[in-house]
C-alpha cells in the first residue's frame, strides 16, 4: 500500500468518526428536556407562511454565518457557476480558512459555493464577492433583502464575521422561504457530507459539514452560525408531519439543541 491510498484510508477512518460524534451530538441533543436557550426564534410552515411557535422574532441580533444564505441566493442569482475564480490574498483574509483553499489556486463558483455553505469557509465566501465586486455584491445582498421584506436586516460583509449583519428571526424565515421556493439547490448543497477538493499538495481534502442535522433524513437543509457576539445561530427546514417547516433560532447557547427542542414542539402543534 502507498502513502497515497494510506493517506485515503486515514481519511476514511476519519470521516466515520466524525461521523459518529457527529451522531452521538445529535442523541444527546434530543435528550435535553430543558427550556430553549434561544434570545429569539420562530417556527412557520414554508408553504403557507402560518407561524407554528415564536419568541421575540422582530428582536435583532448579529446573524454570523448564517449570512451566508444570502450569499448564496446572490451568487446563483449574478455569476455563473461554472466559472473558475483565481485567489488571491485579499480573498484570503478573513478567518475561517481551508487547506484546500489556497492562494492562486483557480476554483469554480460551484464548489466555492458549497465549500461556504458546507463547511462555512469564509475564504470561499469572500472570494464569490470578488466576482461582482465586493462593496457591490454586499449592495446586492442588502437590496435583495429589502426585496424579500427583510426591513430589520443588515448586511456588512459577505461572510458574517462582522457584529454589523445583523438580523430578526422573522426576517431570516423570509429569507427561508425564498431559497426553499426559488433556490432548492442551496439547501441541497448544505445537506452535502461528502465534497472534497485537493489542497495545494494535490491531496484531496473533505470538507466537514459544520450542520450535524445532515445525517436526519427529515433535515431539508439550513445553515448554522456561530460568533461570540452573535452566539449560536441556525436556519433550518425539516419535513414534520409531511410539512415543511423552517425553525429559526438567534442568539442560542446550544443552537442544535434549541432546534431539535422547537421540531419536537412543532410535531405536537401540527
């Protein structure tokens, strides 16, 4: 055996127990009973925008990565996804990198895509700035957020990092509704547990999905978020008693928690 089906299978190994701790998050996730930590959220049915259960939903608060939505609608929306974009060091600087994103490195719109929403690399959210221009792309994000309705929403950066995207429970559902009717294939890509891409070496690295609920086969898709000022944040959409139903939760001390607490409640409301 080479060092190269070696490395393949050291890699294997890891992603099965990344897997399984992923797995076991999400068990005792479901078995915490207590209230939910969240300073806002809302649950509302997709189709018929009905709200299921909320808490402070015009409340607003730094969203972190789940900007990264909106990032995601304005890039299929204004580049083609086929194209290669060249990194340079600009769009290497926020925090939140990849071995696999590298300097004069060319990657495709597509897999820079899902490398921001599977594994919330802010490199490869920045660089999709780049390819309208970055003060204009944030412009673009804004103005499809007040489109959308979102009058409470903020957008300063196109990957989150910054305290000044800031946003309300209601607004984010809008956002979730827009992309479950009108860009299906985000929330696919975020469901993705198995992209790679070669690092600088020519390995092929996998990118981990920061969003355990890919393993539930009633998970739709979402995006979680995490920084000190924000906490923890997440937008989702499960299927709950042949329903689509998006959960948002802000400002959360165990996200996932608060997420799987505010489903289970839904089930007994629908």
């Amino acid at each position: 055996m080479d060092n190269t089906e070696v490395f393949k299978l050291q890699q294997q190994i890891d992603i099965l127990n990344y897997q399984i701790r992923d797995l076991r998050s999400l068990e005792e996730s479901s078995q915490n009973k207590g209230e939910v930590s969240a300073g806002a959220y809302i649950a509302i049915d997709a189709k018929t925008k009905k709200v299921i259960l909320e808490k402070n939903t015009d409340r607003q608060y730094p969203i972190a990565s789940v900007a990264k939505l909106m990032n995601a609608v304005i890039t299929l929306e204004n580049i083609n996804t086929k194209i290669n974009i060249k990194l340079t060091q600009s769009m290497l600087k926020p925090e939140g990198q990849s071995p696999s994103i590298f300097l004069n490195s060319k990657i495709s719109v597509e897999n820079l895509l899902k490398a921001s929403l599977i594994q919330s690399v802010n490199d490869a959210s920045q660089a999709l700035s780049y390819a309208v221009g970055i003060g204009r792309f944030v412009k673009l994000m804004n103005k499809k957020a007040k489109a959308l309705g979102m009058e409470n929403t903020i957008y300063s950066d196109a990957h989150g990092l910054s305290e000044n995207n800031i946003s309300t429970a209601q607004d984010l559902a809008k956002l979730a509704v827009h992309v479950y009717q009108r860009q299906p294939q985000i929330l696919s890509m975020t469901k993705n547990d198995d992209f790679w891409l070669p690092d600088a070496k020519g390995k092929f690295l996998k990118f981990k999905n920061l969003n355990h609920f890919y393993a539930l086969t009633n998970f739709m898709g979402g995006k979680t978020g995490y920084t000190v000022e924000s906490k923890e944040t997440m937008v989702s959409i499960f299927n709950i008693n042949g329903k689509q139903v998006i959960v948002v939760v802000l400002h959360s001390e165990d996200s996932q928690t608060d997420t799987l607490k505010l489903v289970e409640m839904a089930k007994i409301t629908l």
